[in-house]
C-alpha cells in the first residue's frame, strides 16, 4: 500500500476521533448546563422575590455553607458512610445466603418466604423506633436498619437469578453427570451475577436512606442528626448542604457498585 | 420390523471393519411414556460404532425424546437401552456419549476455549476418571475451525461459531457416540452447508458414532448413512433407509439424480405418516 492511500485513511480517523470527542463532550456538557441553569433560575428567584434564607437559602448560601462548615460536615459524614456499608454488607450478604437456602430447598422457601414479605411489608419510618429500643442508641441499630432496608430487593432479585439457568443448561451438566455443588459454582453463581448487581445498585442508595432514617430516631452524630439539628434551628443552608452531602453518599455507593458490575460482568 | 433393515449393512466408512462389527448404542423394544401419553412405542434399533445415523419425522413423532432416551434425561417405561453394552446411566457416568443441543448452551462468562474445557472440569475434584480427546481443547478449536477465537466471549460470536464451539465441547472427553439434535436448525442456509461439511470431516476424521436429528431432508440425506424415519402418535420406527452415496460428499452431490432420488423417497414416507 502507497502512502498516498494510507494518508486519507489517517484524515479520516482524525475526523471520526474528532466527531467522538465532540460527541462525548455534548454528553458532558449538556447535563451540566441543564444543572447550572436551573441553579441560576434558584438564585435570581430567591433574591428577586426576597425569600427569607430560613425558608429557602439561595445556592450561594448553601455554598457559603460548605466553605465554612466543611468540617461539621465531614464530622458527620463517616458515621453515616460506616453505617450505611456495615448495612450494605450485611443486609446482603443476609439475602445471598437465604437465597442460596430458598433455591435448594423448596421447604425452607415456603417456611420463610411469607415471613420475609412481611417484614418487607412494614415501613421502615415504624420499624425503626422498634429496632432503636431494642439495639440502643449506637450505631448497631442503624446498621440494622440499613441493612434491613437492603434485604428484601436482593433477595427477590438473588432467587431468581439463581433460578435463572436455562433447562438446556441444566441437561448438560446431567449429561456431564455434574453434582449438586458444580452445578452451584459453575452455573447457578455466576448466572445470578447480572441479577444480584441489579439488585446491589438498588441497596447502594436505599442503605444510605435506611442509615439516615436510623439517625433521625436517636442519634447525636451523623447525616441524619445533623438534618433533625439543622431543621430545628432554622439553620436552612447547613440543612440543604446536608442534604447535598447525603445525595452525593448515594451517588458515590452507586458509582462503586457500578463500576465493580463492570469489571466483574463482561458478557 | 426395524431390525430386518439393518440386515444390508453396506457402507464405505474408512473406519469401520465389517467382520468386527461392534453395537454402539442398542435398543430393545424400548417405550417412552410422559404421564398417560406415549412419546415412543417400542423401538428396536441396532446403530453399529462408527455408523452415522440421522433421524427424521413429523413434528412431535419423538426424534428428541429417542436421543433423550439414549443420554439417560429420560427413563424407558418399557424395554431396554444399552450404549457399548452398558446401561445408559453407567455410559454417561463414564462419558461414553456426548449431546450438543439446538441451541449451544454456551455458558457466557465463559471463552470459547473455557466453554470446550468445561466437560474436564466437571468431576476432576471429585476424583472422576475423564477420558479426553487426542487433541487439546484448543486443537479441537482449530479442528472445528476457530483458531484464533479461543477468548473470544460467546456473545462475539456468530451463531454459527458458538454451534462449532459446542461442538468442539462435545469433542473434549472422546465420546464414542455423539448424539444431536437439530444442531443446525437455526443457522441459515449457509452456515448450514459449511458447517454439514465440517460434520462429515469430522466423523471421519474421529471414528465416532453419530445420532443425528433434524428436520431437513436434504440434510438427513447429505448426512447420514442411515436414515432412520419415525412415525408419531406414538412414535415408531418407520423405516431405516441405507444412503449409499460416495463418502466423500460436496455440496455439488445435492444436485444428482441418485440425492435427489433419496429424497423424493423420504419425503413420500414423511407425507405417509
């Protein structure tokens, strides 16, 4: 090949690169500027019709929040972070098993199954007092409240990815004579990995509710204290920072929970 | 009935020695029922090792039932099934036959080398004796023709290719008898020939006995050199024809008289079902 014939081909890689980078820029660019128009929209609102900042602060004041009283924030962030991961891990970790158990059994499915639908049934605004009695003021009961929260989803979602083995699947491993554990290992566990990643991007922002909720019933630390602290107070911008802070947690447990979906599922 | 047909053995396998002829797979008036319904009624069929077989019938006539019945997924009612003169559970515990499926049943998490590799896998910790094949998975790759794919995930590959992976898996433990069923029937027409083609080299490359369900008759003539033909409500043998067509076969042999005859013949049995 010439170089002659090779050149436009370089030209028109430089487009297409060109064309891509636009592309994913516009991705960027187009969220970002939705975000920032509306909080202008916020500010030429509250300082137009001179809203008192104890009803609704402008974004500048939330700002203003979180240069001065980024440690406060940070102080209140770990509890809740350490909560919401214990209950993350735990409530999950709780539902994989009992699903594994729930999928080899069909007695211990029909013993429990009804028991687990309730306790899913009650809210968890009426749960949580119960479980603040019963565990104390520290961080047990909201770890548990988390991790209660983040049980019932991955349960349903872990069963039928357990499940979800084709017919086809299961004669091959027959014919392979496979036992009852290869069968686990090899073709139910990793089958039910697409299932159970759905079901964790759920429980990576409902832990976090269920953390925040425990600390609203009795806490002194925490996102959730700070939200009841800053709500009595008329302390407006520190409440909306806090509530900025609690979404960002969120947004953060999803991302990892995301980005480990991807390194682990690659079909 | 079926057993007088098999009386005129003649065929051109380079592998298989007449005098020695051995049984790979026998059944003895064997019966298959689902609850009250009867799937098969009585087969009595003879396949010689070596021997390649395919079977054809109208829809629901119990083609797949009978390869079930052989890789002991479902138990005979009545009769008697044995593979190399052992029972169908003691063939499969020692991995005397393979199944590829109509659909590959790849598992998707898995490379196609991994995919091949799976049948070795399963029993070593347990201690299993695994028979497995002169060639090494990847040799069975490039025997099926995927060199250079062997990473490749299942959802890279064409249709086509995913078949040849199963069927490279179903290689990797040297089964004496490989049955399958409509392996082919949702590849298009192309990938079909090609891979028909393949099929034959590969049963004559390895010696193995093969069952070979479908619903095409052409392929059922291109393929076998039996053809055996059931009848439904409740499946029974029909008819096993011999095909003797050269055993070196192209694509170009679908156009003669004597192919063409072969299958005028069978589809006037299928319409007398």
């Amino acid at each position: 090949m010439s170089l002659a014939q090779i050149s436009p081909d370089i030209e028109e890689n430089k487009v297409d690169r060109l064309a891509e980078m636009r592309k994913r820029a516009g991705n960027v660019a187009i969220p970002l500027g939705t975000a920032i128009s509306l909080l202008l929209i916020w500010q030429l609102g509250v300082r137009l019709f001179e809203v008192p900042t104890y009803i609704a602060p402008a974004p500048t004041d939330v700002l203003a929040v979180f240069k001065n009283e980024f440690p406060l924030l940070l102080r209140n962030f770990w509890p809740t972070l350490v909560e919401s991961l214990s209950g993350f891990v735990v409530g999950n970790l709780a539902a994989i098993l009992i699903a594994v158990a729930f999928v080899h059994s069909r007695t211990i499915e029909k013993a429990f199954f009804p028991i687990a639908v309730f306790i899913n049934t009650i809210p968890i605004l009426a749960i949580a007092p119960i479980l603040v009695l019963i565990f104390g003021a520290g961080m047990t009961a909201k770890v548990v409240i988390a991790a209660l929260i983040c049980f019932f989803p991955t349960l349903v979602n872990m069963v039928r990815g357990l499940q979800s083995v084709s017919p086809q699947t299961l004669e091959l491993a027959r014919i392979l004579s496979a036992s009852k554990s290869e069968v686990f290992w090899k073709i139910r566990l990793p089958s039910s990995l697409p299932f159970l990643f759905s079901a964790l991007k759920i429980a990576a922002t409902t832990c976090v509710i269920g953390a925040i909720v425990g600390e609203w019933i009795g806490a002194d630390v925490g996102l959730g204290a700070l939200i009841i602290d800053s709500t009595f107070n008329f302390r407006s911008p520190l409440l909306y920072a806090t509530v900025f802070v609690s979404s960002g947690l969120s947004v953060l447990l999803f991302t990892a929970v995301t980005v480990a979906e991807k390194l682990v599922i690659r079909w | 009935m079926s057993v007088q047909h098999l009386v005129d053995v003649a065929d051109t396998h380079p592998h298989q020695d007449l005098a020695s002829r051995n049984v790979a797979a026998c059944l003895s008036g064997a019966s298959v029922k689902f609850g009250s319904f009867t799937a098969l009624e009585d087969i009595s069929l003879e396949i010689g090792e070596g021997e390649f077989w395919t079977i054809l019938g109208p829809s629901g006539c119990g083609k797949s039932t009978m390869l079930r019945l052989v890789s002991d997924l479902v138990p005979a009612a009545k009769g008697n099934v044995e593979i190399l003169g052992k029972t169908t559970e003691a063939a499969r515990l020692a991995r005397e036959f393979a199944f590829v499926f109509q659909d590959a049943t790849l598992l998707p998490w898995r490379s196609a080398l991994q995919n091949v590799e799976l049948p070795l896998e399963i029993g070593r910790k347990r201690g299993v004796r695994i028979p497995h094949s002169d060639k090494s998975p990847r040799e069975l790759l490039a025997l099926v023709g995927l060199n250079g794919r062997e990473d490749a995930l299942p959802h890279e590959l064409s249709g086509g290719m995913r078949q040849r992976v199963a069927i490279a898996r179903a290689l990797v433990c040297k089964p004496k008898l490989l049955l399958m069923d409509e392996p082919f029937g949702a590849l298009d027409e192309m990938t079909r020939d090609h891979l028909n083609l393949q099929l034959r080299d590969i049963w004559r490359e390895t010696g193995v006995t093969i069952l070979f369900v479908t619903h095409s008759i052409p392929e059922a003539v291109f393929l076998g050199q039996k053809v055996l033909m059931l009848r439904a409500n409740p499946g029974r043998v029909k008819e096993v024809i011999n095909v003797d067509l050269p055993a070196k076969r192209e694509i170009a042999l679908r156009e003669t008289p004597e192919f063409n005859r072969y299958c005028g013949r069978l589809r006037q049995l299928l319409e007398e079902c």
